[in-house]
C-alpha cells in the first residue's frame, strides 16, 4: 500500500455496482480506485497512471461511468449517513463558493452528447442492500463552453464550486457553474442538495439546524428561502443595502437578525474548500465534461469524510 491509497475499503464495497456477468469480469474495485484517488490527489494525465493500478483506460472507464450514474454521490452519502448515525456531523453549516481555474486540456469537448453507461443484454443487476440515495442521471451533453459549465470570470478560463460544508469542514453535496455565475443564484441548488439517508427507517435529513453566509447571499429571495424552510440564518448586510434601508425611514423595516459570534465561524467552508484543493485535479480542471469533473470533486470530498 502506497500513501494516498484507500485503506477502509470494505466501507464503501456495500454499495459499489457489481458486474452483470454478461461483459467480462470487472477489475477488482479496491485497484482502480486507488488508480482514480492517485490521479484525484496528483492531477497528472490518466496515461501517466503507474502500472500498478492496471490499464489506464479501465481506470478511466470506470471513473467516467461512475461519475455519469451518480455512483460516486451515493458513496459519498453513505459515508455520511454512517457519520451522521454516529451523531458526527455538526449541522451549523456555512456556505461559498470557490473558483477553479480550467487548464487548456479542459477546453475542447465535443459538441454531442456523451454516451450514457451502456449495459448489453439484461437488466443490471443492484448490489444487495444497496440504497438508491441518488438517482442516476444521464450526462448532459452540448459540449462547448457553456455546456460544459466552463465561463469567462476575473480569473480568466474558470468552473465554479458551490458548496456547504458541516461545524468540522467537511464538505455536503457540490454544484458546478461556469466562474462567472454569481454565487446567490446557486445558493437554493446548494441546500436542496443536501441529503443524508437514514442507517435504518426514517426520511433522509435535508435540513441544516442554522446556516452562516457572506454578503454574497444578502438578498430577499435567499432571506425568504430561508424563512419558508425554517432555518436559522446569519447573512451580513450589504453596505448598500443597509443605506437603502435606512433611507427609507419607518418604512425600511427592521434590520435582518445578525450573529456575530456565529458569523465568526463561518471559515469552517473555506477551510473544507481548502482541504478540497489539496487534490490537485479539484484546484485546477483538467476534465472537458462537466459531470467528470463534479465526479472527481466527488471523489476527493468522499476521501475527507473516509479521513476525518
């Protein structure tokens, strides 16, 4: 076992797909994630793969696939879902967003769709006991800048993150836009992503118990997201919004609830976005498709929750 390499893989063997017996026998999953997690970690071109994780092209295969069925989310909530049972996961959230700047192997995509995982002959056949927590979905296609959510920003070529992340930075579901894309617009998106099964009977936990947030966020139809949900929220003022406010006299209204104390903590997802950018392929794209490169965000978000 070298560093980087997955040790508590039994963890994770529940709920990873198995082969229909129809199209050969599968390379063993322990390997080829180790081969996925060392190109995660070092960002090098997935023909550079050491030997040791097999053919590159099967690495690659399987991470692309698992990436379009939403196989690398189920794993991810499954973790949590452990940690979560275990009474692990602080539920005073916070929220932003991060740039990644896109390299030019990011670029050039192909404008059709991409293929969809093919299966020959037969149903797949489901890992048993293993929870549909999210539903699979096909890759959108388009190809393109603006299909693949890649934009222009201050930064130059960029993606963008949108991410929540737990009282001890530990990274909830992501959201991919191109890096123009102004933060408040994916601030719904976010939360509605957040979904943590239950180990046993019960719904799935897709309420935080309060949020913290910059001014990024500060505007009616986030404040009136939150109210309508019942969630706890501190989100600092706008400058300019406080004047507009105050101009208005009595009919301004009061000033929105702020907690200082809260707000302080409120690094803990700059501090989860950090540990995301150790990966090296999250801090730089390298991948053309979009839902790869959530898929490798993913991947590298499932590593911190293994590890903490």
């Amino acid at each position: 076992m070298t560093r980087g390499d997955l040790t508590d893989a039994e963890r994770l063997r529940p709920f990873l797909p198995v082969s229909n017996g129809r199209c050969g026998r599968w390379r063993d999953h322990r390997q080829v994630i180790d081969g996925i997690l060392h190109r995660v970690r070092t960002g090098v071109q997935w023909r550079d793969l050491p030997e040791r994780f097999g053919l590159r092209k099967t690495v690659y295969e399987r991470h692309r696939l698992w990436s379009a069925d939403g196989t690398w989310e189920r794993l991810l909530q499954q973790v949590q879902a452990a940690v979560d049972a275990a009474g692990e996961i602080d539920w005073d959230i916070a929220v932003d967003s991060t740039i990644v700047r896109a390299h030019q192997h990011a670029a050039g995509a192909r404008t059709d769709p991409p293929p969809g995982p093919c299966v020959k002959r037969g149903r797949r056949r489901r890992t048993p006991d293993r929870s549909p927590t999210a539903e699979p979905a096909r890759p959108p296609g388009g190809g393109g800048a603006g299909g693949e959510d890649l934009g222009r920003s201050r930064g130059g070529f960029t993606s963008k993150l949108h991410l929540s992340a737990d009282g001890r930075c530990r990274p909830l579901p992501l959201v991919v836009t191109p890096g123009q894309r102004a933060d408040c617009t994916q601030f719904e998106p976010v939360l509605e992503k957040i979904r943590v099964p239950r180990i046993g009977p019960g719904r799935p936990r897709t309420k935080p118990d309060s949020l913290a947030a910059n001014k990024a966020y500060s505007n009616g139809p986030c404040r009136q997201y939150l109210r309508r949900r019942g969630i706890r929220h501190t989100i600092s003022e706008k400058t300019d919004s406080q004047a507009a406010r105050l101009r208005k006299g009595s009919r301004g209204g009061r000033p929105p609830g702020f907690d200082e104390e809260r707000h302080k903590n409120r690094n803990t997802v700059e501090r989860a976005i950090n540990k995301l950018k150790q990966s090296r392929a999250v801090a730089t794209r390298y991948d053309k498709r979009d839902y790869v490169f959530l898929g490798t965000a993913t991947t590298a978000a499932l590593v911190i929750w293994l590890r903490t």
